[in-house]
C-alpha cells in the first residue's frame, strides 16, 4: 500500500507570531526570494533540506515546528 | 504575477519579433535564391547574432521598466519617494535566484530542448521528403525561436502552477 506525504508549513502562522514579520522580511532573512515565500505559504512548493533548515533558523525555531508531515492513506489523512 | 514570469513574457516576445522579422526577410522578393544556400546560412547567423542583441537589450529594458514600476506602485500606496531603501529591497528580493527559481529554469529548459529535437526530426524529413534544402534550414531555425517561446511558456507555467 502506498502512502502519500504531505509536507505543510507553518510560515503564514509563524510569521505572524514573529511580530507580524513580512514576506519580504523573511525572504531577506532565509536568503530566498519573496516569490518562494509566496509560493511556499500557498503550499505550491516544498523545499529542500537546506532551504527548509533557512527558514527554521530565520524564525528561530526547530525545523518540526515549521514543517509537518501528513500522511494521506485511501483517501484518509493521518 | 510574478516577476520572473514577467521577465519570460519579455523574453518570448522579443523570440517571436525575431519570427516575425526572419518571415519578412524570408519571403521578401530581395531574399537569396533557395540554392544559395551559404547566403541563407550566412542570414540565419545574423539572425542569431541579433536575436541574441534583442534578448539583452529587452533584458535591460525589462529591469528598467520594473524598476520604475515598483518605485511607482510603491509611491502611490505608502508615499515612498523614488531611490528609497524599501524600493531597493523589493527590487533586491524578486531578483533573488534560489533553488526554486533553478528547478523551474531548468525544467522549462527541458520543453525548449523537445523543441529543438523536434526541430532537428523535421529538418531530416523536409530533406527526405525531396524539398529544397533551405527549407530544412528555416526548420531548423523557425523550430529553434518557437523552442525559447517554448521555454518561457513552460517557464510561466510552473511559476504560476507551482513545482513539486
């Protein structure tokens, strides 16, 4: 049986506990471009390890609590 | 819209002006003749050169024109004068190439080689199929413009659609 991964991110939340931090601010601080940002919080794109430890680090916080995984199984989410 | 997107839709235009330019030249009555076949060479690689002119020169332009636009949006929403830091920073932040930006290009590169590859199939089949041998050359370089068209559209697509 094949199980699907999900990889969701929480940087439109994160970002608003980071005193309303902007995508710019954070582009900036991650070293990535404000589109990424963008398409990262829309869920358009996952990053890779280095990209994802960037922005873990930009926050300040563990790369866990930026990123979770759900696994999807018939259809199901676990 | 994104800003890369931007700058393929600036990129695919100045691709498809130099079709448009090569159809004119082609079909013009001062054209050389379809034997000659090291004149119709000699055209295509001027062609290139000037369509490697035109890519850098809209490039340029494109910068220009962004530039000013951001300064303008961002004057007309918050106040902010022309030259301002804010300004700068977007500017600074949208042209930022991460790996994102490299996955896209390279696989958008991927649909402008399909292109080629294609254009290179029909090149051999015009000459099999018994017709003048210049046509095999408009293929080739007809087939190699629509595949940077190819490459921006492709380009646009995962930008917008978002890759995996």
């Amino acid at each position: 049986m094949t199980r699907k991964l999900i990889i969701k991110n929480n940087i439109r939340r994160l970002r608003f506990f980071a005193n309303e931090m902007t995508q710019l601010e954070l582009s900036e601080k991650a070293g990535i471009s404000r589109q990424t940002v963008v398409a990262l919080e829309a869920g358009k794109y996952t990053p890779s390890l280095e990209m994802a430890f960037r922005i873990a680090d930009a926050f300040g916080v563990s790369l866990e609590q930026v990123f979770e995984r759900v696994t999807e199984e018939n259809g199901s989410r676990q | 819209m994104s800003y890369i997107s931007k700058r393929n839709i600036a990129s695919m235009v100045a691709g498809i002006a130099l079709i448009v330019a090569y159809i004119i030249y082609a079909t013009d009555a001062n054209a050389p003749a379809a034997e000659n076949l090291r004149a119709w060479a000699a055209a295509i690689l001027v062609f290139i050169v000037i369509g490697i002119g035109i890519q850098i020169l809209v490039q340029i332009m494109f910068h220009i024109a962004l530039a000013i636009g951001i300064a303008v949006k961002k004057e007309l929403k918050e106040g902010c004068k022309q030259g301002d830091e804010s300004v700068e920073r977007i500017i600074k932040s949208e042209m930022v190439e991460d790996e994102r930006i490299k996955i896209i290009e390279l696989k958008a590169s991927r649909a402008g080689y399909w292109f080629m590859g294609l254009g290179v199939a029909a090149a051999f089949m015009v000459i099999a199929s018994g017709a003048e041998t210049v046509a095999a050359l408009h293929v080739l370089f007809g087939m190699s413009a629509l595949a940077s068209v190819a490459e921006g559209v492709a380009g646009i697509i995962y930008h917008e659609r978002g890759v995996k």
